[in-house]
C-alpha cells in the first residue's frame, strides 16, 4: 500500500511544484504591460513611481530622479507613445523590442530601442535601468544638450508701417559687488529707493551661489529716457548700466488699452499653455492685442536637442526645429490720429472711436485717462502698480470696451424707427412749445425737460436743437414692443462682430422696457439705454451707405473692402433724409455741434448729453458725447469720430467734446 502511494504522492508534488513555478514566473503583469506603464509616468512627471518598477539592487535613486526629470522636462517631452516589436527570453530575463515617438521642443523625436527585464521574487519582473533606456545612444556620462535660438516676437504696426509694439533698448541696472564699497549698507538702501526695490531684495540677489566679484548682478531695467534717475545711479559705487532690448511701445499711454503689454509667463500660464512651447523664460501677452494676437507674435523658437560625450563631443542630434519669428500685425490705426485724439482727452474719463464710414476700418480706439505700458517692460513698483489701482480715475480701465448712456446721440435712431414705422410725419409739427413736458398727471411731479424753445417743432429742428420732449414723445408714439425692436434691428443686445470683444449695447437692464417714463426718457437715449462708443460708431455707418451699417475692423487690407454687418438698418430714403438733418446739426449756428463745422468740408452729427439723475429735480451727473462724420466719399481722408466723456458737469456739456473733437479734425483734415 505504501509503494503504491510513493507514485502518487510525487505526482502531487511535481503538480505543486509546477504551479508554484508557473505562479512565480508569471507573477505580476507581463515586461510588455510594465514598459508602457513606466513610460506613461514619464508625462505625469512621476518618477518616483518609475524609480519603483526598476531594478530593486539599485541604490542611486537622488541620481535616477534628477537624471530622468532635468532630460524629460528640459526637452519637454510629450506625447509620448511606444509601440512593441517583439519580446525575446534570455533565461530569467525577457528583453523587450520596441519602438518611441515622442514630441519635444525640437519636435519629433523616434528611435528603435530594447528594453531587458528580470524576475524578482517579490515584486515580479523589474526593468534593468541604465541611461541607455532615456535614449539608446545615451552612456552614464553623456549629457542631453538643448540649443535654443530665440525668436524675434513680431511688431505691432499701424496702417503707415508706424510701429506700435517692437524692440527698443532699455538700461539694466545692476551691481558689481567688487566695485562696490566696504560697507555698502547706505549705498545699498540708495539703491533700494532709486529703483523702488527693498533691500532684502538686492541682498538676495547679491548672495546667489554664482556671484563672484567681479560679476553683473542685474537687479532692474530702466529707461534710457530717464537721465536723471541715470546720473543719479551712476553715482552709487559699483553700480554699472548695460544695454538691453526690450519690448517697447513707442506710443505709450496714447494706445495702451489697445496695444496692451507682454510680461513673464506664470505657473497659471504654463498650465494653461501647456504642450506649446512655453518654459519658465518665456515671454507672453498679458493685456490687449499683445495677449489677442499671442500666436501669431510670439514665433517659434528654434531647438537642437542632442547628445553630448564627457569632452562634449556631439554623438547625435535627436531633434532640430528652426525659428520661426513672429507675424508683423498690422492694424487700421492711424498712429497720429490715435496720438491726437489722446491728446485732447487725455486728462477726461472717456473713449474715442474714429472710423472710415466707407470700409469699416477702425482708425482709432482711446481710452482715457491712461498708463504707459512701458512700465510693466521696465518693471512696475509695488508703489507705481498701487497708485496705479487706486486713482480714482482708473486709468487701467478699458472704457472704449464699456458701455454707457448715449443720450442724444441716440436721436437719429429714434427718428428712423418712427420714420419706418409711420409715427413721425417730417411734414407735420409735434413736440411741445416749452421746456417742459409731461404725459399726463399720472406721471406725478416727472417732467421730461428740453434746454430751449424753438419753432416750428418738427424733426429737423428737434435735431437742430436736441429736444429731448420731441424724442420723448416719438418714443411713446411707437410703444416700447415697436422702439425696442427697431433698436434690435440697430444691433442692441447683440454682440458686435469684432476682433476685439465688445460689451453689448442695450435697450434695459432686463431686456425689457416695461414702465411708460423709461419708455420716454429712452427716446432721447436715457433711461436704461447703455450703448458702446464702436457700436454707436457702427450704427453712424449706416448714413454713409444707403442705410447699411457696416461691420467694424482692425486688421490692415491693402485693398479694403467694406462687409455689412446690418443691411437696411434705415431706409435709403430716410438715410438720405436724417443725413440732411444731421448736416444742419453741425452747420447751422443754433446746431448743437456748430463749433466743429468747416468750411472745407462738409460734416454732420449729433451731440448728446446723457443726465444721470438720482431723483427728479437734482443735478444730474452728465456724459456728454459727440458722434460726426464727413459726408464726401470722394475726399482723400473720410472719418466717422465718435467721443464720449464721462463727466462734462460744468463744463459745458456736449460742447466741451465738439471742441476738442473740432480740433481733432483740424489736425486729421488738413
């Protein structure tokens, strides 16, 4: 019995014996699945889960961690994808054929490799790890090099080829410290308040690892323009000044809110940027067309990543991208037109928008008060940024994007919506006598008011003279479903088609003119009537193109062609008509907008003063507005301007902008 269970018993065991060795070589997932699991920690940064599936002898992980990440991320691998060929067994060991492409900053990289794997008791197969597994051609003591040739950002331009953002030159300001005094405590803390830096900052700088004596420690750029603060630096003993480029806006405060600035790239930036090509030296579009036209500025670097032996022989080039330079933009702006238009303004919370009524090009676009955007080049003190953000006149802020009451610049509009619908008869007198109106008792103690009588009443006078009681009434006489739709057909509430986004103009807070005193007092474009300076701009097209509002733009044409953006806005007929209204407006002497009339040319328009009252019967806070435009699309300039200014209070309301839109004009036509 016992020698029959010997045969028996031995079997059993030759059966264990086989499944515990079946189960210890096939622990764990197979070298295949490994290789792909490890080179997907690659992109996630994670090496230290890569350090984890390697060979368990190995005791160099501070080496294994730097080596794998300063290679990764400095070629700024990405994508990467491996494909197997084939796996061969040598013994305990699996040797894995495969096949990489991965993107760099050079570009594609790909190569043919082999990977070997061994059996561990505990943990399964393991990847034997040496440098070649990074690259095939790579030796312990070979480096990766990465070259980089820069590219040159491209210009912002103005439709004369004048430039608007480009390269300038710039002072860098810094420290010698073998040059400078034993005890340079006092020097130090000079230092500090010249440039607005603390003097923690500067001994920090002066305490880096590779400052030696005889080294440029740079500490702050500055203008070349500023020959005091030069002088004053020059000074202090071991201060030494060096010429740098820069990027520079020639225009500075004049067309800063349009140009925007640049500045170094941020954590947030690079993750929102990630896989482009931005590395922590980077320079980017912070504000304005400098972040719009981002792409098409900045280029693309150039890059040659390759393998370097100990003596720093090239072995191999893994990858090579030439430079790019960047695309010159170029704008509609008229550089002087832009400079002018700032000028005159520059002081007023405001925006100007100047167009050519025939091709929609956008000749200007000014914001006011401003900043010089070459302050965030040179870099912003900590006291500059916050003087900066607490001027009450907020100088950082974008006003020609905004919207705002248009007042009687919104007249035209009015009068071509009761004029398609039959509620205004040119022929036939309306309005009031006097300087003050109301419907009826129901409207308590709210009049609407007019600043003078006139007669007779009828549409070209009411423009003439800018009667808001005239406007009021024409308003009641279409209901607000008819005058909100006709100012839908004006493109309130829709966004404006252009390069730069626009707040939308609008008719009501709510989107709907539901009180009868709104009604009315939207008639003469108060009320909840906000409209942007472009898109009312847009909307005075219309009266250069049979009724057509053309579409705004900024980007140069050599052969501009106009787009439409609204057709039949207004009729032919009753374009032609409001034309020749808008031309009294200008060129009678009771006209509100008589000071900017010519004798050279022939200009119409229309003011606006928009009177935001708290309570009925106060002094109302006045925007005051002028929109004009000349009428000979045969004249070699052509100009649609339009100005707002946010606060005329005594100072002659509309008028204060006829002025200094008139002597724009003087400057632009002659």
């Amino acid at each position: 019995m016992f020698w029959i269970l010997i045969p028996i018993i031995l079997v059993i065991a030759l059966l264990a014996a086989a499944v515990f060795f079946f189960k210890w070589k096939n622990k764990g997932p197979e070298p295949e699945k490994l290789l792909k699991t490890y080179m997907s920690y690659i992109e996630k940064q994670d090496y230290e889960k890569m350090y984890e599936m390697i060979d368990p002898d190995s005791e160099k992980k501070k080496e294994f961690l730097s080596r794998n990440e300063n290679i990764y991320e400095g070629i700024g691998a990405s994508d990467i994808q491996i494909k197997i060929k084939e796996t061969k067994e040598d013994g305990a060991k699996r040797i894995v054929s495969y096949t990489t492409v991965m993107q760099s900053l050079g570009g594609e990289i790909s190569f043919d490799n082999t990977a070997t794997f061994q059996r561990d008791k505990d943990k399964g197969y393991v990847l034997e790890w040496t440098d070649s597994v990074i690259f095939p051609d790579l030796s312990a003591e070979d480096k990766v090099r990465i070259y980089s040739d820069e590219a040159a950002r491209g210009q912002i331009v103005d439709r004369n080829n004048t430039v608007l953002a480009g390269t300038g030159q710039a002072w860098s300001c810094g420290l010698v410290p073998g040059k400078m005094n034993e005890d340079a405590s006092a020097d130090i803390t000079k230092l500090a308040g010249l440039l607005g830096l603390t003097e923690d900052s500067i001994q920090s700088s002066l305490s880096q690892n590779w400052v030696a004596d005889d080294s440029f420690v740079p500490l702050s750029t500055i203008s070349m323009s500023d020959e005091t603060l030069v002088d004053q630096l020059l000074e202090i003993p071991g201060v030494k000044l060096t010429a740098t480029e820069v990027r520079s806006y020639p225009l500075g405060a004049s067309a800063s809110h349009l140009i925007g600035y640049t500045g170094s790239v941020t954590a947030e930036d690079l993750e929102k940027h990630k896989g482009e090509g931005y590395t922590s030296d980077s320079v980017i579009g912070k504000s304005g067309l400098e972040s719009l036209y981002e792409k098409e500025l900045r280029g693309e670097n150039g890059y040659t990543i390759a393998i370097e032996d100990e003596n720093g022989e090239q072995k191999s080039i893994l990858a090579y991208r030439e430079k790019k330079d960047g695309e010159t933009i170029k704008l509609t702006i008229d550089a002087s037109l832009q400079q002018s238009l700032y000028d005159q303004f520059r002081e007023d919370e405001g925006a100007s928008v100047a167009m050519n009524p025939y091709t929609g090009e956008v000749l200007a676009l000014v914001s006011t008060p401003s900043y010089d955007n070459n302050a965030f080049i040179l870099g912003i003190s900590n006291s500059e940024w916050d003087a900066l953000n607490n001027d009450e006149k907020k100088p950082m802020y974008n006003r020609f994007r905004q919207t705002f009451a248009p007042g009687s610049t919104l007249k035209p509009f009015t009068a071509a919506i009761g004029l398609a619908e039959g509620t205004i008869n040119t022929n036939e007198s309306g309005g009031s006598q006097g300087t003050s109106w109301q419907k009826d008792e129901s409207w308590g103690s709210y009049f609407v008011t007019t600043l003078q009588g006139y007669s007779p009443v009828n549409l070209e006078n009411a423009l003439v003279y800018s009667d808001n009681i005239y406007f009021a009434q024409a308003a009641l006489n279409l209901g607000a479903e008819k005058f909100t739709a006709g100012l839908e057909k004006f493109g309130f509430n829709k966004e404006l088609p252009f390069e730069i986004r626009m707040t939308a103009s609008q008719y009501d807070n709510d989107g709907e003119i539901t009180d009868e005193i709104q009604l009315a007092d939207s008639g003469y474009g108060q009320g909840e009537i906000l409209s942007n300076p472009l898109h009312l701009a847009s909307m005075y097209t219309a009266f250069s193109n049979n009724g057509n509002m053309l579409k705004p733009y900024l980007l140069y044409k050599d052969d501009p062609q106009s787009e439409v953006w609204i057709s039949e806005a207004i009729s032919p007929e009753n374009t032609s008509l409001l034309v020749n209204d808008l031309i009294s407006v200008v060129n009678k002497p009771e006209g509100s907008g008589y000071a900017a009339h010519r004798d050279d040319t022939t200009l119409a328009g229309k003011t606006g003063t928009a009177e935001l009252k708290s309570e009925q019967g106060t002094q109302g806070h006045e925007i005051g507005w002028f929109s004009v435009f000349t009428t000979d699309a045969n004249i070699s300039k052509p100009i649609l301007l339009v100005s707002m200014v946010d606060g005329v209070d005594g100072k002659g309301g509309s008028n204060y902008v006829v002025e200094k839109d008139a002597a724009v004009l003087d400057q632009y036509l002659q």
